[in-house]
C-alpha cells in the first residue's frame, strides 16, 4: 500500500488490543458474508433484506461512498458527507444484518472462513465485493508523491493541499516556486481527469480570484496528462473531442496527449516528450487495480487487472459458494472479452441479480445469468458543459448533457437528505460563482508550512 500523506488522520482499525470477538450470534440461518459497502454491496443487501439469511457486511470505512462525486469534494464543491451514506443508518430497519467496521484480510475456502482485522468469522456464503484501488502501476516513488482520489479522506485531503498551497504561494518570492505551488497536473484523462480538470478551471476563473486577490491566476496552469491519442478513451472520439475543447477553449487546461509522467520528485513533473513542469500538486487519476484479498487459488486471478474470474452467475470460478461482484469481479462474455466496464451501473445491476440468485438458490431453483443493461455513460467538464454517450451511438453534448448528468447523479446519491444537500450546493454554486467549502481541514503546522523551496519565503 502507498504511504498516505502526512497529515492525514487515519483510523487504524487494527489498533484494539487483546482478543477480539466479532460477536455474531449463530441464528440457524445460512451466513451470507459481504465484504465491501460499495455500490455492489449496498444493492446486494437492500434486495436481500426479507430473505431468510443472516447477513454480516464488512468495510473498512463505516459509509458508503459515491465515488463519481468524489472530484466535487476535492475541489471545494461539496461537502464530504453529502457524498456518503453511514452503512448503520442505510440498513437500520434491515432484519438480521450485522454490520463490521474492519478489514479482510485473508479467505480459507476450504474451511469457510475469513480473516479480518478484528477476528476470525465463518461464512456460508461470501461475496466479494471490495472494489479496486489506485494503481500507481507499481512506482512506489510515485504513488508516495501523488494525490489519488479513490477515498472520501483523499479527497478532503487533495483540497487541503491545493488550499495550503495557495496560502503558501502568497508568501513566496520566488516566481518558479510560486508557480510550484499554484499549478496542478492531472494525470490520467478518463471522466475523472476530466472532471477534476472542469472543476479546477471553474474555480480558477470563479472563486480563487475573490478569496485570494494577490495572486494572479492567470499564472495558474492547469496540465491535463494522458497516454492515448484522445480525452476520454472509453467514450466516443466526439465525447472525447468535445471535452478537449471545452477544457482549452474555456478554462485553458493544457492537454497533453500521447504523453506520460516519466518522473516526478513532489516538485519537478518529468513528461515521457521531455518537457518538465513545476508542480507540488499532481492528481493522480490513471487508473485502478483490484482490491485483492489473499487466499483464492492464484487460477482464478486476472493478472494485472487484479480482478476475479467469475461465471455468468458472478460464481468465483471453481468455487460453489463464493461469489464476486463489481469492479473486482471478470466475468468474460463474448460482448466483454476483458469484463465488464468498472463503473457503478454493472455493480449494482450484480448486486441486485445475485440478491436474486441466492434466494434462488436457497431455494433450490436455477439461477439467472448476469445480462448487463447499458445506459450510456457521461462526463461534465464545468457548468452547462458534458458530454453523454446513450446506447444506439445516441450522443449528447453541452448544457442538455450536462442537465442529464446532473439528473443522473442526483438520481443515484445515497439518502434523500444528501441528495436535498447536493441539490442546494448545486444550486448556490451555479447561481453565485461561488464553492461554500473551502476549507484547509488539516491542523496548522509551523515546520510542514513552513517547508518551502529554499529562499523562497518573503
Ligand atoms: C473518482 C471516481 C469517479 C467515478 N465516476 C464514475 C461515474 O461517473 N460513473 C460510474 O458509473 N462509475 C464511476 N466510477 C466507478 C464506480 O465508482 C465503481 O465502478 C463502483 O464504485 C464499483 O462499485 P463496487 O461496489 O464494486 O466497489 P466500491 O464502490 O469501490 O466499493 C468497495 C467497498 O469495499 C470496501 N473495501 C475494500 N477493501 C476492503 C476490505 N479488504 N475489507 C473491507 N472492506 C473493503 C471499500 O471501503 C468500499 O466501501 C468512479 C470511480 C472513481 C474512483
């Protein structure tokens, strides 16, 4: 796992010492073990609560969260809790369903069982649905440098940084430094680069001016990275085209295409064309690896991908009583010969199917193979501005799309109340130019501030 950055608080959720009793009470009905409240899990135990099981969910954090929002949190447009829903809360009505704030660590198929950080519990049926995590594609150097955004408490953490920064600029003399510190690069030019990208020259043009006069933001560059030869590779080129142009022509992000990060010290961008840019802030948004917990057998591994082969039932290859879902999950079919796309649509619609599934097998009766429903996909790059691929090569773009985009999201945020929260945020921010978030959440500390380029200070 990569360092996390310093001034982060972490919940160690290994820190209990003595024995540990996970405290699930044998109730007579079959187990069904969960690992990860995600958009899979969350599904799998809303259709499962009623059915005759015992259901225990495990995550290492106690809420669930709406990754595709993440971005909005990183830079000053929502608050973090309006993107995420406490797991207790989603299911307090839910009969039978324990919840467990703790890590998995290890499967024992051939005795049911599974390691966690806070003991040892036996499953009847386990379904993997943990999700993936950043891969920094193996550059431990890198992925110690970066600012990832995967998890609630890195987004918080990225805004901060970008915040903290802009304090510092304030106070440097030294212009080369003074850029350092104002210009972010983005690597990665998927929905989330893109995103991110949208968001930073929208408060770049709107926000930051006001909140910090002495500084001139149109020294503020923005490097929008990518290795393919276009934004956006899993959408179409005319979505991909158009995000590019909305990204240059109105916020001036300088989009590098066919380029990589070669290198980076936490100050100096090394790009694969040769060219260097300064930067203490680089987001890291090219891509994930799955979340792998130990002990399946090494065959039913997709390497590099790090996913789990599956059937069509999100049956774990070889197994009979463990399941995969979700991003984590390979199912191979002829329409996806390398799985399904990781995006939240497939892990529910698994989630709902396999709540189905396991009743059925309860039962005694047959299973459904997994069929996914694609209903296009979408990426906004500022207000008025998105870009929406819809089945039958229907495309959308500009303010219709981004008013889809809007709807979609809102549509899929966990609880009324956070959607009421996004809602009114959505709309102060469009009608005022203005992000109510703005704040340095960290606590202030002299010698981490004060650790500027040497002669840089005023
Ligand atoms: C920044 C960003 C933007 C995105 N935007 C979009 C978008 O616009 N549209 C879209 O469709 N998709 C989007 N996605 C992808 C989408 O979020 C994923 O496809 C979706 O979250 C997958 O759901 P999941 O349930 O498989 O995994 P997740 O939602 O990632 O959930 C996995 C859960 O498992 C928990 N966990 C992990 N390991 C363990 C362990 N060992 N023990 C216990 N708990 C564990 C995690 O804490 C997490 O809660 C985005 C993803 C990111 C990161």
């Amino acid at each position: 796992m990569p360092p996390e950055h310093p001034l982060i608080h972490q919940v160690d959720i290994e820190a209990i010492h003595g024995e540990t009793n996970i405290a699930i009470p044998e109730n007579g009905l079959p187990r069904v073990v969960i690992v990860g409240g995600g958009f899979a899990g969350v599904e799998l135990v809303k259709d499962l609560a009623g059915a005759n099981v015992q259901i225990v969910m495990f995550d290492r954090h106690n809420y669930h969260t709406f990754q595709p929002l993440l971005y909005q949190v990183a830079t000053a447009g929502l608050e973090p809790d309006s993107i995420a829903g406490p797991i207790r809360k989603l299911f307090k009505n839910t009969k039978n369903f324990h919840f467990r704030f703790g890590l998995v660590t290890k499967i024992h198929p051939e005795t049911n069982m599974i390691e966690t950080s806070i003991g040892d519990l036996r499953y009847d049926y386990l379904v993997i649905a943990n999700g993936t995590r950043t891969n920094y594609f193996g550059n431990q150097k890198i992925a110690s440098l970066v600012f990832p955004l995967k998890q609630l408490h890195q987004a918080l953490d990225l805004r901060s940084t970008i915040l903290q920064n802009l304090e510092k600029a304030l106070l440097v003399v030294d212009k080369a430094e003074q850029h350092a510190l104002m210009d972010i690069v983005i690597v990665g030019g998927g929905p989330t680069g893109v995103e991110v990208a949208g968001a930073l020259g929208e408060l770049k043009l709107h926000v930051l001016p006001r909140d910090y006069p002495e500084l001139d933001f149109r020294q503020m560059d923005i490097h929008l990275i990518d290795g393919g030869d276009r934004l956006l590779g899993a959408m179409s080129p005319e979505a991909g085209k158009k995000a590019q142009e909305y990204l240059t022509n109105r916020f001036s992000v300088n989009v590098w295409l066919n380029t990589t990060l070669s290198d980076y010290d936490g100050r100096e961008v090394v790009l694969s064309n040769g060219r260097t840019l300064l930067s203490h802030t680089v987001v890291w948004a090219a891509g994930v690896t799955g979340n792998l917990i130990g002990g399946l057998p090494e065959e039913t591994i997709v390497p590099r991908a790090n996913r789990i082969l599956v059937d069509e039932f999100n049956r774990v290859k070889g197994s009979q009583n463990i399941f995969a879902i979700g991003d984590i999950s390979c199912m191979v079919t002829k329409d996806f010969p390398k799985g399904h796309p990781q995006v939240a649509p497939v892990a529910m619609q698994q989630g709902r199917l396999l709540a189905d599934n396991l009743q059925a097998l309860l039962r005694k009766k047959s299973l459904k193979p997994f069929k996914y429903l694609d209903k296009g996909s979408m990426a906004t790059v500022g207000r008025n501005r998105a870009v929406v691929d819809l089945p039958g090569k229907i495309k959308m773009q500009g303010w219709l799309a981004w008013f889809a985009w809007l709807f979609v999201h809102l549509l899929y945020i966990i609880g009324f109340r956070n959607k009421l929260v996004v809602l009114m945020n959505w709309f102060w921010n469009y009608f005022t130019y203005d992000r109510a978030t703005r704040l340095i959440v960290r606590p202030y500390v002299k010698e981490k501030f004060e650790n500027l380029h040497p002669d840089a200070i005023r």
